[in-house]
C-alpha cells in the first residue's frame, strides 16, 4: 500500500510525462527548446496553484542533471539563501534554486539574490500565484523570463483524473467507473493537486465502506468531499466563497461580519497584501466619491501590511475594515467607467473636436485646431460652458452621481453647470 500522496506518486519526472501548459512544453515551444538545448535562463513561473510550477522546476533540474536546491518563501530567509549561494560556487553554474512563492520574500531577501543570478551561480527558478510585476523586484525581474501558466484545462483534468483512477485501482483492488466528473472538475478549479486529492479522498473513503465497484457521481462525490473538506484553504474554493463574504460584508455596511471574515483569512494564514488589495478594489468601487478618504486609508493600508507582515498587520486590516463598512456607498464612479467603455465600443474612435485638439504648429493653426478654445481659468467660477465631447455623441450622460451627502452636492453643483446632461 502506498503511503505518499497520490499527487507526489503521479508527480510526473519527464516533460513527456507532464500534463498542460502546452504553450511552454510542445515540441516547437520556446521553454522546451530552452530546456532540450541544455541552455535555460532564470525564470519566474507564474501561475494558479496546482498547475504544475514546482514539478516543472524538477523536470528541468533533471532533464540538465543540475544539483536542485529548493527555498520555500514562507520559512526561509537571507541566511539560508546565501547558504544555497555558498553551495552552488564549486558546481560551475550548474546549480538550480527553486523558490516557491517568491512574491512572499522581502526586497532584502530578493536582493540577496541578485549577484549569484547576475553571474549565473545559479539559475534562479521562482513560482508565484501574484503578479510579478507588483511582487518581484524591477532588477530581479529584469534578470528573469517570466513564464504564464495557465489553468488546467478540462481535457488536462480528465487525462489526470483517468491516471489517478488507474492507480487506485491498482492500490485497492477495486474497479472505479467514471460516469460524472463534473463536481470533481469543479472542487479542483482547474487544480491538479486538489483533484488528486479529491479523488484519492472519495475512493478511500468508498472502499472503507467496503465497496468493490465505486461509481463516480456527482453527488456521491459531493456528499464525500463537502463532509471531509470543510476548512478553509487559502488556494481553494472556499478561499474564495470567504473572500466574497468578506467584500460583501463590507459592501453591505456591516463591520462585525467583515471582521468575523477578516479573522477567519488571518487564522488561515492568508496573504495580507491579497486582503488589503482587494480592500483597495472596494474602496473605489463601492464607496468612490461618497467618502474619498476611504481610497487613501486603503492605500495607505496595503502600503503598511507590506512592510510589516503578520501578526501585526491583522490590526491595521481590522482598522480599515471596519472604516470601509461604516463609509457612505457609492458605485457611481464604477458605473461611470463601465458605461464610458460601452459607449465606446459602441461609437468606435469618435474624431477629437477641432477647437480641443493641441496646434504646436502654424500648418495644424491653420487648420484649425485648437479654434474657439475657451480657458475656463479666463472665466468667472473658473467654467466656461463649452463642448467636450465629440459631436456625435453630446449630452451622454456617463455619471450619475450617488445619493449621498458629497455626491449630492456634486449633482447640484452639476446641474447647474451642465444642463445638457440633465442633472
């Protein structure tokens, strides 16, 4: 009887062997040239967990025989980095460093990278779920490719999933009969580890009830899996059904739910930057211009659990959850964008009015741009009632302001200056 996981026993070793992200690993694609020609460079994976980042780490590690060293972000720090550094100096370059979730290491701890990367001491490989772009550091990235993996698509699934089964057959001596997938695709969310996972759960637990055919249903897989998997994982769907409360907690004025849900991410140990961005989002789109300091308390925020990390930023998160749930709402600065955008769509590229065109030459002067332009600091109030928009399109109305005290005040203030509109 096996006693690893069934994700780390189908863990696949050859490129061959490895399920999805076609992109990178066809026959013609660059990653797999790069890899088949002995030559790689230090590279970011980024993608959804579960989508093959580390295992593809340790398919290239042995397809060029390189010594693996592995760092987890999480639990490792300079120290240890410099440590792997030291190590890798005798091996002439033939070294690899996987980093799994490198967006969670420090400037400092990313900056301790730089030298050994730059002289290719090692060749940096490092797997992250956020955008590097905001996560990784502009000189690191720089010295990187980074590589987008995608989600798993429903055939990479069920190729998985006819594996999976074929080894539990194996394991317990018991036929397995897959006549509905679509709740194991589902509770997977395009995760190859969660399906495994899954579907290792539910036959374990069918063959403990003493079957010896297990047909996969969706709801015998339901009826399993939800019984078993009711904690909180921070890579799963029910990080995600906590995240949408929390939002909507605070989008529905209620501070006790929003910190309720706030202390159940803490306790699960989430990213505190992923809450304090999405705090960010919110603050925007559901409250805007009905209380403008909520952006900049948000702002401020995100800026503030980056520096300090856990446990202390849960206050700064509770503190700004709480003002973002007791802010006025308003949607209209959201509602605005997205109805400019249809209306863009829908018009196409709309010529600029002649008389709000910039004319930095006689030639475009004598074609009459910038005609008839009035500047509105010329004129009592600092307003000037002209056009703005292009022709075709004149008196849209894109904004509707909130009812609420300083949206209300904008919508008479508009009113009178903008009748068109029909404030």
């Amino acid at each position: 009887m096996a006693t690893q996981p069934l994700a780390e026993e189908l863990r696949p070793t050859t490129l061959d062997e490895y399920i999805g992200q076609e992109h990178l690993i066809n026959k013609e694609a660059v990653l797999r040239r790069s890899i088949e020609s002995g030559r790689i460079p230090s590279m970011i994976l980024w993608g959804p967990p579960g989508v093959g980042k580390t295992t593809l780490a340790n398919i290239i590690a042995n397809s060029l025989d390189y010594q693996f060293y592995t760092l987890s972000a999480v639990s490792s720090g300079v120290k240890d980095v410099r440590k792997v550094i030291d190590s890798a100096y005798s091996l002439n370059g033939n070294a690899i460093l996987f980093i799994d979730e490198i967006h969670r290491f420090s400037k400092s701890q990313q900056d301790s990278l730089l030298a050994a990367v730059e002289k290719g001491v090692v060749t940096l490989i490092g797997a992250t779920t956020e955008n590097p772009s905001f996560e990784v550091i502009s000189p690191l990235l720089s010295r990187c490719q980074v590589y987008v993996l995608k989600p798993l698509s429903e055939s990479n699934l069920l190729l998985m999933l006819k594996k999976a089964s074929a080894l539990l057959e194996k394991r317990y001596k018991v036929k397995i009969i897959l006549t509905e997938t679509e709740a194991l695709f589902r509770i997977s969310g395009g995760d190859g580890r969660k399906l495994y996972n899954a579907i290792e759960l539910f036959v374990s637990q069918q063959v403990a009830a003493g079957k010896q055919e297990i047909e996969v249903t969706n709801e015998t897989v339901l009826n399993v899996i939800q019984e078993n998997l009711v904690m909180y994982d921070k890579q799963g769907e029910m990080h995600y059904d906590i995240v949408s409360a929390f939002i909507k907690s605070l989008r529905g004025s209620d501070p006790n739910a929003a910190v309720y849900w706030l202390a159940r991410m803490v306790e699960a140990g989430e990213d505190p930057k992923f809450i304090a961005r999405r705090m960010l989002i919110l603050a925007s789109e559901d409250i805007g211009n009905a209380n403008p300091n909520a952006l900049l308390l948000a702002n401020n925020c995100f800026d503030a659990v980056s520096k300090i990390g856990w446990p202390e930023s849960r206050i700064i998160l509770s503190q700004t959850a709480i003002y973002l749930a007791t802010s006025p709402k308003s949607n209209a600065a959201y509602m605005a964008i997205k109805e400019a955008q249809k209306l863009v769509k829908k018009t196409g590229n709309l010529p600029v009015p002649l008389h709000l065109r910039n004319a930095p030459t006689k030639l475009m002067e004598q074609q009459g741009y910038g005609k008839n332009y009035k500047y509105a600091h010329g004129y009592e109030g600092n307003f000037v009632d002209i056009e703005f928009m292009p022709k075709a399109i004149s008196g849209s109305q894109l904004f509707v302001p909130g009812n609420n005290p300083r949206e209300n005040e904008m919508r008479s203030k508009l009113k009178v200056m903008w009748k068109k509109y029909g404030y």
